[in-house]
C-alpha cells in the first residue's frame, strides 16, 4: 500500500536552532495518527510544514507521491484557537463557505451549490441547525465542530487538528473526540494533541516528536491504562511510551 | 428648515452627506472588524501634512490629503506584515510628525491668512463644492465595485486571515487594499467631520452595526444607515443653531451610542 502522506529526511531551523531533525514518517489512508511532544518539541512546526505555511528546507513533504503543495485543497486543517474573533459577524454558514479553494471570482453572495455543500458539511459534523447563526453564539465545542465542517468542505483526504480540544470544556471535548472518530473512518486524520486520552483511545498510531520522532503502532495493540474513568498525566504516559518504545522499536 | 434646501451649498452637503455616510458605513465596519482603527487614526492625521503642503505649493487639497494618506497606508501596511513590533513608533512618528508637524509647518509658510485651517480640523460640510461630490462619487463606486467582485476574499481575510492565507487568498494584498481604501475614505470624510473627528464616524455607528447584525454586509447596511441617521441630525442642528457641523454631527452619534449602551446595559440585566 502507498503511504497518501510521505515525510522524508525533513528537517528544519528556526534562525540557527534546529527544531526537527531527520523526521521520516509514513501515513496510510484512514490512519489515526497522533503526534505528541513537549512543548517546543517540534509538533507545531511539522503540521505548519505540512500545510505549506512554512517553507521546506531539506527533506521533502509528499501527498500521494507528489509535492504536498500541489495538493493543499487535499489537506483539511483545523486551527488551534478557535474562539478568535468572536464579536465578528459572520453566519456559521459563512465560515464553513471559507473552506473553498477555487480562485474564481464570485458576485455578492454565494451559489446555491456552495450552500448545500456547507450545509452537508455542517450536518456532517451535527451542526445543520445552527447554519444562519452567528458564530459568537455558539459554544467552544461547537464553534470547534464548525472549524471542522469547514475543513471538510473540500472533501480533503488528511484532516490535519492542532490541539482540536484545548479551547473547550470537557462535556464538549468528549463529543469532538467521537466526531473524530467517525470521521477517521473515511478519512485519514492527524491530530496534534495535549489531551492524552484522544491518542490512547482512538489513535492506531503515536508519533512523539522532540525534534527527532519516535513512532509507535504497538503501543496501542497492549493497551494497559483505562482511560474512559481516569484522565492521566502526560508524565505516565511518556513512561509507558519508554517501556514500549523498548520493546516494541527498533531504534 | 426646508428653505434651506433652496441653497445649492445646502443640496452639495446633502448629497455628500449621504454618499460619505454609505462610504464610512463600509468602510468603518471593515477598519473596526479587522482592527485597523488605531492605523486609521494615523492615516486621518498624516493626511493633514498633505493638506498643509498642498495648501502651501497651490494643489487641489484632495490630491494633496489623498497623496499623503494613501502613502501612510502602504507604509503602515508594509510594516504591520513585516515589522508589526514597530508599528506603535511608526504609528506615533507618521500622526504627529509627517501628518500635523509638516501640515502646520507648510500652512506657517504659505503667504498670508489662511482660514481655511480649522475646516480641516473639524470639518465643513457646507463648503462642499461640485468637485468634491465627483471625487465622492468615485471612491463609492470604487468600494462597492470591489465589495461585489471580492466580497468573500475580504471577509475570509478580515474573520480568519491565517485560514484565508492557507486556502489560498492573496491576504497581504486586501490587507493593504482595505487600508488605501480607508485613507481615501478618510479624505474625504475628513470633509464633513474633519480629521479630528473621522475616527468617531468611522467607529461609534459602526459599534451599534456590529451588535445588530449577524453578517458582515448586515454591518455595513446598518452602519450606512446610523451614519446617514446622525449625520442629517446633526447637520438639522448645525443650521438651526448655528453650530460647527462636525462636532454635531459627532455629538449626536456620541448620544446615540451612549443611548444604545444603556439599552444593552439594561436589556443583560
């Protein structure tokens, strides 16, 4: 099978400090990846380098063979913060409408097309009522599920998330993380993420990246910690990793 | 009052009341959602260096304003994508030193009294001369031919510029187009409220706009109207009274507002 997302001997420096080194990864259709990291650890600047928003400067980034670049509209990204803005007025409707790639030129408004198609994004992700709302008015998890209507609104084959819970409460977090799963049924999705219960359940595979990246597909086949009761520290984890990492990897 | 729609200087200032009202409803709406009202402030005091200088070598004063402002915005627009650490000094050194300090110094130059001076600080809507009413009449073709052609870039840009930069919109550019077109805007509001007092019609119909609607062009529409609403107003007043238009026309916007806020204030109670 052909990896749909190919990262090879990247690297990367912000000025003389090197953040990633030699990072090689292969992602697969409908994987599950997570990466996690400490802070400053590189997370952040791979997913930027993935989308384009940062230029390559050794290594290469490849969407179904070819420069990830040609493929942007392939790629969903849902941002970190999404409770930017929110005096702004605009209808949850319009900002799934943003999603859109194409370059030509609209007159006022949108087609009636490109409304069903929100709307069919914002069902997807079970927010079809909320279409003529004003986003402010919506709550953190649901404004978060808007973000990824409009990422879906391509029709991409990667969702990409940067931290896609660190802006809502909890009761919101556990509708997110079951949206995510769904999804991952017909698309593959990458999330970068704090939240450890996210990469333990439902991840089948964990990239921990500080500078260098360690994968790990194993780790999830022996799962040891329940989590559905217990949200647990990053520290544990970090440690079952170190067991599994001994086992189970070759480096 | 109606007698004085006898006077062609009264119909020049109802005409570019209504024309500068839609302009600042527009505009206003688009420097308050993308956070650009400190940068406006800038443009509206730099452009009176323009005034000063064109008063002083004998140019049409819009040419001059317009020269100045639109220079102001390609220089704050270049800095806040580049350098957005320094734009508070720049911002400091365009308002006071090449807006007022070249304006005031120029208007010292130019030979003989010039009375005209304080019309630019406060406004004088009812020397609007024919000429104007073109100028006017261009730049509102001007926005809302961009508005029907690029709507939704500039509302990507302006609700989610990283997303808008990711998919593909070319954000530096209507960063820096939305701004040249609020220092023309400002020019020309400059004459009916002055440059002291743009930034009150740029923000407080606009603040009210932005709590009734729930769209981007929702704001706009209503902001036009609010502009329209306390410019007329204040202008009814201005004539019977025989006050200083600008000011009124601010004040009545200031007591509009301060009306809304104790409405909202008493409506979350």
């Amino acid at each position: 099978m052909k990896p749909i997302l190919r990262v090879e001997n990247l690297s990367f420096a912000y000025e003389k400090q090197t953040v990633l080194e030699n990072i090689n990864l292969e992602v697969f259709e409908k994987d599950f990846l997570a990466i996690i990291g400490p802070n400053g650890g590189g997370k952040s600047t791979l997913l930027k380098l993935i989308l384009g928003i940062n230029k390559i400067q050794s290594g290469d980034i490849k969407i179904q063979g070819k420069s990830s670049l040609q493929f942007l509209n392939k790629i969903g990204y849902v941002p970190q913060n999404t409770n930017v803005n929110t005096d702004f007025p605009i209808k949850t409707s319009e900002v799934v409408l943003m999603g859109r790639t194409s370059k030509k030129i609209f007159f006022f408004g949108y087609s009636k097309d490109e409304q069903q198609k929100a709307k069919e994004a914002l069902e997807k992700v079970g927010m079809k009522g909320f279409a003529n709302q004003k986003i402010g008015s919506l709550s953190g998890g649901q404004r978060q599920r808007v973000m990824i209507a409009r990422a879906l609104f391509t029709n991409p084959k990667i969702l990409l998330f940067d931290e896609p819970t660190s802006s809502i409460d909890v009761a919101g977090q556990k509708k997110i993380y079951k949206l995510l799963k769904n999804l991952s049924k017909e698309i593959t999705v990458i999330v970068v993420s704090h939240d450890l219960s996210i990469v333990l359940e439902d991840a089948t595979k964990v990239a921990y990246i500080n500078k260098t990246l360690v994968l790990h597909d194993a780790l999830l086949e022996n799962k040891k910690f329940d989590t559905k009761n217990d949200h647990f520290c990053e520290v544990e984890l970090l440690h079952m990793l170190g067991n599994s990492h001994k086992k189970s990897c070759s480096c | 009052m109606l007698d004085a729609l006898s006077y062609g200087f009264m119909q020049n200032a109802l005409i570019a009341s209504v024309l500068i009202s839609i302009i600042a409803g527009i505009i206003g709406s688009l420097v308050v959602v993308n956070r650009m009202v400190f940068l406006a402030g800038g443009i509206a005091h730099t452009s009176y260096g323009g005034i000063g200088m064109a008063i002083y070598f004998g140019i049409p004063i819009y040419l001059g304003a317009s020269l100045f402002a639109v220079g102001a915005a390609l220089l704050l627009s270049f800095i806040s994508l580049k350098q957005k650490n320094k734009m508070d000094t720049f911002i400091g050194l365009i308002w006071a030193a090449v807006g007022m300090a070249i304006g005031v110094i120029f208007v010292d130059l130019t030979p003989g009294y010039n009375v005209d001076l304080l019309s630019y600080l406060f406004g004088s809507i009812l020397a609007v001369s024919r000429d104007d009413l073109y100028f006017i009449s261009i730049l509102l073709v001007v926005i809302i031919l961009t508005l029907t052609l690029w709507y939704r870039d500039i509302l990507a840009v302006s609700y989610d510029s990283e997303y808008a930069a990711l998919r593909g919109v070319p954000v530096k550019f209507f960063y820096t187009f939305i701004l040249v077109l609020c220092a023309l805007s400002v020019v020309v509001a400059i004459k009916i409220v002055g440059l002291i007092l743009v930034i009150a019609l740029l923000t407080m119909p606009i603040y009210i706009a932005q709590k009734l609607s729930s769209t981007l062009a929702g704001m706009m529409l209503y902001s036009s109207a609010l502009s329209l609403l306390f410019t007329l107003v204040g202008l009814a007043l201005s004539y019977t009274y025989n006050l200083t238009s600008g000011a009124s026309i601010i004040l009545v916007a200031a007591f509009f507002l301060v009306v809304f806020l104790l409405i909202e204030f008493l409506h979350h109670r």
